[in-house]
C-alpha cells in the first residue's frame, strides 16, 4: 500500500541577514534548497550537529518562520484542518515551555478555547489521565511536578486538539535517561491512537534509530541523507553521516549535546556544491553526492 503525503518541502530556503555596527550586511543560510516529504503516520528523524538547520526546518513548516525560498504544501491537510491547529509542537524543555502561573488542567484546556468550557474540561481531563495525570494533580502548577511530569502535561496539551502533524523537539533531553523510555514509550502509543505523524528532532542517534522510520540528515543546512532508519545505520552513504555515526554519542543528553556542538567545531572537508545530485542509491535510501 502507497504512503500518503502529509506535507511536502519544495526547494525550501531561509536566509538569515543582519547588519554590522559598520553597516556590512551578514547573511547566514539557516536552511538550503531542501526537499522533502513527510507521510501520515510517519515518524521522521531529523539529525544534525548544533547548528544544522533543524529547528529552523521545522519552524518553518509550522509557520513560525517565512521561507526566504521555496514551498510549503500541506497536500494532506485540508483549510479547515490546518485553521484547527493540525499543526503542533512539543517542546524540549518542559520546565520553561509551560506557564507557570496555570494548573495542568488549564494548560491542557487552553488550545480548546473553540469549545463550550464543559466540553473543553471534558477533553482536557481525559487526556490528562491517558498521559497519567489524573485526580487532585490535575489542579497543581508546573513547579508541583518532575520534570517526566511535565512533559506529559506539554504532551497532552500538543495533542488534545486533535492535530495530524507533530514536532517533537528534542523532547527527552531535558530528562533523565530511566524517564526518556517512557516518554518516548507514550509518544508511540499516542501515535497509533491518534494517528499523528512525527517529525522528530533529536541529538540522541541511538533513540532515533529505534523511534523513526525514516532519518533525515542535515549538515550546514542542506539534506545529505534520507533513508529507512535501520538502513541509514547499516549502510550510511554521505561522509558527514558515517561520520555521525562513528561520533559514539553518550547516553547522557548534556554530554551529547555537547559532543555534537565539538564535533561542529571539527568538520570542515565536507563540501557541498551546487552541482551536486540527490541520488537514490538503495530503495528509499537517497544520498548528496558530487556530480560525476
């Protein structure tokens, strides 16, 4: 059976300019000439050392940032979805992204604000239970909770509008190792019972492998690699992934985030060029090479 296409990415560019104190414009390429094809039901892996281009990308298909190039097609999607918050974000660091000042019942409730506020309630309950918050907790503030806690609150919030498309951002990093298996854990089960499609950023290579099915790479940018998760391991293609993947990531969020921000430090041989050709080189297996 043929994957349907959620979103397509389009010669997607976005370029960064502003001015020194002597007036000398600086521009920076955030995101260059990427294309790309997200389907319903996937999760897409997006790996890249710091500074790749990743947030930038998927803000970019949220609508939180304007291409400088390129095109965004949300052919899966209709109006009326995407006017309905099909679109939605769970954010790396559940101690900043939740206010402070409400409890997890109103954080969960807010995106409903369409709704009569019984229904609202309604809705925002239920799935406070499904992510394991329920009687009197659902009535405490952010600062009453552990950080696992929170994510399952900014977890709930994302997805209780019902939306199709989700970016995860790194949403296990800010935790520690024994509660990252089990927010990825509810992350999956929440997939098939709502049948979201994940584009899902993240440091830890290793969590990519077993979470996506497809990875993405981005270096500079630019996409370089795309293949099937256990394919792109097996057999990776692009120098920059192999690599990547020779890189040995700790375990420990904070040590590969600071190893990937090194190893940023130390690439340079890797050339891209205009001239180079997207080349599928093993079924779904596509990889940036220079033109022969």
């Amino acid at each position: 059976m043929s994957k349907q296409a959620l979103i397509s990415v389009k010669d997607l560019q976005k370029v960064y300019s502003k001015k020194t104190i002597f007036g000398k414009e600086h521009r920076h390429l955030a995101v260059d000439g990427v294309n790309l094809t997200l389907y319903k039901g996937e999760t897409l892996g997006l790996v890249g050392e710091s500074g790749s281009g990743k947030s930038t990308l998927a803000k970019l298909i949220l609508g939180l940032e304007k291409p400088s190039q390129g095109q965004i097609d949300y052919e899966g999607l209709s109006q009326t979805e995407l006017d309905n918050q099909a679109l939605q974000i769970i954010y790396q660091d559940p101690f900043s992204a939740l206010n402070p000042y409400l409890s997890a019942l109103e954080l969960v409730k807010e995106p409903l604000y369409k709704l009569s506020k019984v229904e609202a309630e309604k809705m925002a309950l239920a799935l406070l239970e499904r992510v394991g918050i329920t009687g009197e907790a659902v009535h405490k503030r952010p600062k009453s909770f552990s950080g696992g806690q929170r994510q399952r609150i900014g977890i709930a919030r994302a997805i209780v509008s019902r939306p199709q498309f989700v970016v995860c951002d790194e949403p296990t990093s800010a935790l520690d190792v024994s509660i990252q298996a089990q927010i990825l854990k509810l992350l999956s089960e929440l997939q098939d019972e709502f049948d979201l499609s994940y584009l899902f950023i993240s440091h830890d290579l290793t969590v990519v492998r077993h979470f996506a099915h497809r990875i993405a790479v981005l270096y500079k940018g630019a996409l370089v690699e795309l293949a099937p998760a256990d394919q792109l391991f097996a057999s990776p293609k692009h120098p920059y992934t192999q690599y990547l993947l020779s890189a040995n990531l700790p375990l420990s969020p904070a040590q590969a985030r600071k190893q990937l921000e090194e190893i940023s430090t130390k690439i340079t041989d890797f050339k891209l060029s205009e001239d180079d050709q997207w080349v599928e080189v093993d079924t779904q297996h596509f990889v940036r090479q220079t033109k022969q």
